[in-house]
C-alpha cells in the first residue's frame, strides 16, 4: 500500500474518531446551554409580566376609577394586563406562538385561570414551601415535551379590595364575575403561580444550528489540515524518496554511468542519499576492479 494511502487512512481514523467524541460532548454541552437559556428567558417573561401588573395597579387603575362605578374595565386588573401582554407577544411572532403564560389560581375570579391538576401541585407546593422559586421543570404534554418556569403569586393589601369578600369588592366588578370564586384571599396567602411554558424543541432547535456549524468548522478545519499535510509528506518524503528509488533501480539494472544521488536535504533523506552516493562510488569501483 502506497504511504500516502497508508498515512490518509490513519487520519481518517483520527479525525473520524476525534469528531465523533467531539460530537457527542458538544451536543450534550449545547443541549444543556440552550435548555438553560431557554430557562432563563421564561424568568425574564415572568419578570415582564410582574412589571405589567406593577404598571397597571399604580398607572391604569387609579384612571378607571371613576369607570368601574358604572362598569368594571377589566384593563384595571393587574392579572388581566400581564397576560393579555403575553397572549400579544404570542400572536405577534410565529417563533413564540407555543410559548404559554398562566397566572395558574386556586380559587380565581376568572375559571379560565384556574389551575389545573399539575399547576395546582406546583402552587401547593410553593404553599407548603415544599419548593423554592422560581421552580424550574419539564413535562410531557400531547404537544411534545414543555420546559417550565413558575413563581409564586401572593396576595398582598392591596389585592384585597377586590380579592376579600364579594361585599367589599366593587359591585359592578360583581356583577361582572359573580360572588362565587376569587374571594376569601389571606394578606401574604400563596394563591396561585406565574407559569411560563416553552416547547423543549424551541431550546432543542437553536441547540441543533449552533451544533451543526460546529461540527461543520470542525470537518472544514480538519480537511485542510489533511491536504496541507498531504502536501508536505508528497513535497518532503514522498518526491525525493521516489526520485531516489528511480535512480538505484537503473543503478541495480547495471546502468552505472546514471547521475549520482543529489543531497537536496539536510535530513534523514538527504542523509540516504549521500549514503547511497557513496554506495554507489564503492559499486562502481568494485565494478571497474572486476571489469580490469
Ligand atoms: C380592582 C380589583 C382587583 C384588584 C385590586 C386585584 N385584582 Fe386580581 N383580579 C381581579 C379581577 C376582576 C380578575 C379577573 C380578571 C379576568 O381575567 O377577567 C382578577 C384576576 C386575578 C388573577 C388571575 C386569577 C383569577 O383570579 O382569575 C390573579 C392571580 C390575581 N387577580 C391576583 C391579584 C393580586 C396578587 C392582586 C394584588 C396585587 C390583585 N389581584 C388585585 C380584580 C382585582
């Protein structure tokens, strides 16, 4: 087997082993680092959400004021705006449109925000002080596996003007909701959770791009390191050694006024050729004595 053919195999077996370990540790470590960003941009959600409820009790509500005397604007309700911003995000970008935001309750004013049995364990949970927040988890849904990031909601003073007893709350709010759920809240009571729900594929998807043009690069470096070293073995070894083993094959068929070995180098092939040089000299003299 020719040497470059010999040195282009082993290679091939380096790099192909090398890329595989890489491969396997890189999707791992790229896995890991989009799951934690992916975590990281729920909190941030969730942290947005908290600024809207803060902008619309201390700047939307006192405005309605005078309103809800005669009809309760649900724009005046701090839960309402966070999640009509979320459900905005939402619809505005395609590449968010799976994300999902809750004010998961126990006993809310509105059913649709009632937790369901999953979300209830995570606000008993944080009710128990069974976890610290903000919970970071994963789960299975029909729509394929969710990441999840939840923080506790707790009803403070203020939420009581609404969230006390149906009596004390303003009558047209009421009228509008029903005296049934959404009240008997406690000061400092845990009554529900933020959740922010993001599709593992989303994480999983950006993990795959950076991945591939990593493991791209990699075979690109890779390759011209192969053709650069197939070069200088052609240009150092391989030119010479041939050139030499052409000369000593019309020496060894008796052709003995061939050109002498050229030393071109200081290495170990420059070193060969003179030793043939020599070797050749000798043959030569011992011919010439046989010959006389
Ligand atoms: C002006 C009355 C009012 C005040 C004050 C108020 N809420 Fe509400 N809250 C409501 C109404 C009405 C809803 C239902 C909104 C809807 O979805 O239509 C609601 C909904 C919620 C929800 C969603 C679950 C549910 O009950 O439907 C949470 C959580 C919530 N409020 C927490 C709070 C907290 C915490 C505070 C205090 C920081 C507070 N609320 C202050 C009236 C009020």
């Amino acid at each position: 087997m020719k040497l470059l053919v010999k040195v282009n195999l082993a290679l091939g077996v380096l790099f192909a082993l090398g890329i595989g370990a890489t491969a396997a540790v890189s999707r791992d470590l790229l896995q890991r680092n989009a799951r934690a960003e992916v975590y990281e941009n729920a909190k941030l959600l969730i942290e947005n959400a908290l600024a809207v409820r803060r902008y619309t009790s201390t700047h939307i509500a006192p405005l309605l004021e005078t309103q809800i005397k005669y009809d309760f604007r649900p724009e005046m309700v701090s839960a309402y705006s966070a999640l009509e911003l979320l459900k905005n995000v939402r619809e505005a970008n395609a590449e968010y449109r799976q994300f999902q935001y809750r004010e998961a309750t126990l006993n809310p004013t509105n059913p649709a925000n009632r937790a369901v049995q999953w979300e209830s364990d995570i606000v008993n949970a944080f009710r128990n002080g069974a976890v610290a927040s903000p919970m970071f988890g994963e789960r299975d849904t029909p729509n394929g596996r969710m990441l999840y990031v939840a923080k506790p909601l707790k009803a403070d003073s203020a939420c009581l003007r609404c969230h006390d007893t149906a009596e004390n709350a303003p009558t047209t709010m009421v009228a509008k909701y029903g005296s049934a759920n959404g009240f008997g809240w406690k000061v400092g009571e845990i009554i529900g959770a933020q959740i922010v729900q993001i599709p593992e594929s989303f994480a999983l998807a950006r993990a795959e791009t950076t991945f591939r043009v990593f493991i791209g690069s990699l075979v690109g470096v890779l390759l011209a390191m192969a053709l650069m070293l197939n070069g200088l073995l052609w240009w150092l070894c391989i030119r010479p050694i041939t050139r030499i083993s052409t000369l000593a094959d019309r020496i060894s068929l008796g052709e003995i006024d061939a050109p002498d070995f050229q030393r071109a180098s200081r290495d170990e092939i420059g070193q060969l050729a003179s030793a043939l040089s020599r070797l050749r000299q000798s043959l030569v003299h011992a011919i010439r004595m046989l010959e006389a």
